[in-house]
C-alpha cells in the first residue's frame, strides 16, 4: 500500500503531461515532442516567480500557466499552423515540434544555466502518519492541484462552447468544419490548454526533483507512455494511464530496483502497443450508420 501510495504523486504529474499528448493529438492530429521541455519551462518560471521574485506558489503557478498557453499558441499559430495549411506530411510537423523542443532547451540553458535548481515545498516537509502508511504534504499537494486541474479541464470540455467545439473538431474535423466550427481556433486553444498542464506539472515537480534544462526529456516521455497506455487522444484514459504508470513505477523500484524503472516502463509500452495499440483505457462506442 506503501509503494502505491508513493506512486500517486509521479502519476497525477505523468497524468498532466499525458494530457497534454492526448488534447493536442486529438484536436490537431500533432504528436507534440515539445510536451515535456514545456514541463520543463514551467518549472523554470516557477522558480523565477517563486524563489527569485517571492511571488507565493499559487500566484506563480497561474502566471507560470499563463505564460506557457501563450507560448503554445505562438508555437502553434507561427509554426504548426502554417506547415499544416501547406498539407507537410505529418512527420514534417512532428520534426518541428522536436526543433521546438531543442529550442526550448537551449533557452533554458541560456537564461538559466547549467546548473540544477530547486523550489523549497510550500508546505510542511514532515510526513504524515496513517496507521503504517506516511505520506508528505507536498505529495498531498501535487495530488490535490493535479486533480483539480483534470476536473477543470473536465467541466472546460463538457460545459463550454469552446470546449464542446473541440471535441467536435477531435471526433471529425471535417464534419466540425462543415457545421461551422472555426477548427483551427480548436487547434490553439488545445495547444494553450496543454501548455498551461505542463507548466502545472512543472512546478509541482519542482520541489520533488532538481530542476534542470534537460528534466523535459525523460518526463515527456514517460508522459507519452501514459498516453500511449490510456489511449493517444483519449482524455480520461491518459489520466488513469498517468496514474498507471506512477504506480507500476514505485512498485518496480520497491520490489525489484529503481534502476530498473525506466526499462520496465518502456517494456510496459511495448506490450501494450503488442496487446492493445489503442491503450489498455479506451471504450469501445456503437453508432448506427
């Protein structure tokens, strides 16, 4: 109970970043490589905002969210938009997303260096005790935030116009288009919803892990992993794929060795895309035709 406990916190963040896979592949049909170096600027601003310009940790998670879904719409309005319009095969557009990526990385290393960084918690460090299981307030927070942001994002897609239009333009773009729907505004908003996720999963890992140019790297992947395994462009299975993973990988590194974590998830991909390539979340829906 103990591991999975622990895993919890890892897969509300693996979660955020596999939504952001997930919102913008379902909308704009782009694997977006850049997902986890916007994890990764998040972080970066959040220590700016936070421990630099003493902002508090809620005032400098919003700005820190805000600056990203603007960058992500610049991304998407500057770079993506036109090699979509231009009909680039979509490996074109998936290069682009991964010079993106190495863009972003470089202006970390430039602004903020080499060297790692951390935010202090904003809560308590001292555990708390249940009975024989322990668990500390920043884990608590990273849970709490990381599910509020999915409820969020939940009632955004059920209960407003422009959520409702870009669940249209992900079940059938053209059917969308042809009633109306302004596509390509979908297109930046799901780009600006899963920028504002990686930043959010940013700096709610940042008191957990050093912060450090390439961080992006192996947390959009294990991100893509999630979304691979609940389903690519399903929104409730890349939560439960998020929450799947973190805790598969705190029972492999209690029960075997952590050093064996990252094998045992990519291994994990690998039967999932061998059994069931459409992840191990997705409902299967009847339509009469």
């Amino acid at each position: 109970m103990q591991y999975i406990l622990n895993g919890l916190p890892i897969g509300a963040i693996y979660a955020l970043v596999a939504l952001g896979f997930s919102l913008t592949y379902a909308s704009a049909g782009v694997l977006n490589w850049a997902q986890g170096d916007i994890v990764m600027l998040g972080a970066f601003l959040g220590f700016t905002f936070f421990q630099i310009m003493n902002l508090g940790f809620s005032v400098s998670l919003c700005i820190s969210m805000f600056t990203l879904a603007v960058i992500g719409i610049m991304v998407q309005f500057f770079i993506l938009r036109p090699l979509q319009k231009r009909q680039a095969p979509e490996i074109n557009v998936v290069i682009a997303t991964l010079g993106v990526a190495i863009i972003m990385r470089n202006i970390a290393l430039i602004i903020w260096g080499a060297d790692a960084q951390i935010i202090p918690s904003p809560v308590s460090n001292n555990p708390i005790q249940f009975s024989m299981l322990s668990i500390t307030p920043q884990d608590i927070l990273i849970i709490a935030i990381g599910i509020l942001l999915m409820l969020i994002l939940q009632v955004f897609l059920k209960y407003t116009t422009e959520g409702r239009a870009l669940r249209a333009v992900a079940q059938d773009r053209y059917a969308a288009i042809v009633m109306g729907i302004d596509a390509e505004r979908s297109d930046a908003i799901a780009f600006a919803a899963s920028s504002a996720l990686g930043a959010a999963a940013g700096i709610l890992v940042a008191p957990v892990f050093f912060i450090t140019f390439n961080m992006g790297v192996g947390i959009g992947l294990k991100g893509f992993v999630a979304a691979v395994i609940g389903g690519l462009g399903n929104i409730p299975g890349a939560i439960a794929g998020g929450f799947f993973l973190g805790v598969v990988e705190s029972l492999a590194g209690g029960q075997i060795s952590s050093g064996y974590r990252d094998a045992i998830t990519f291994a994990l991909l690998i039967l999932v895309l061998w059994l069931k390539p459409t992840g191990l979340f997705l409902q299967k829906t009847r339509q009469k035709v």
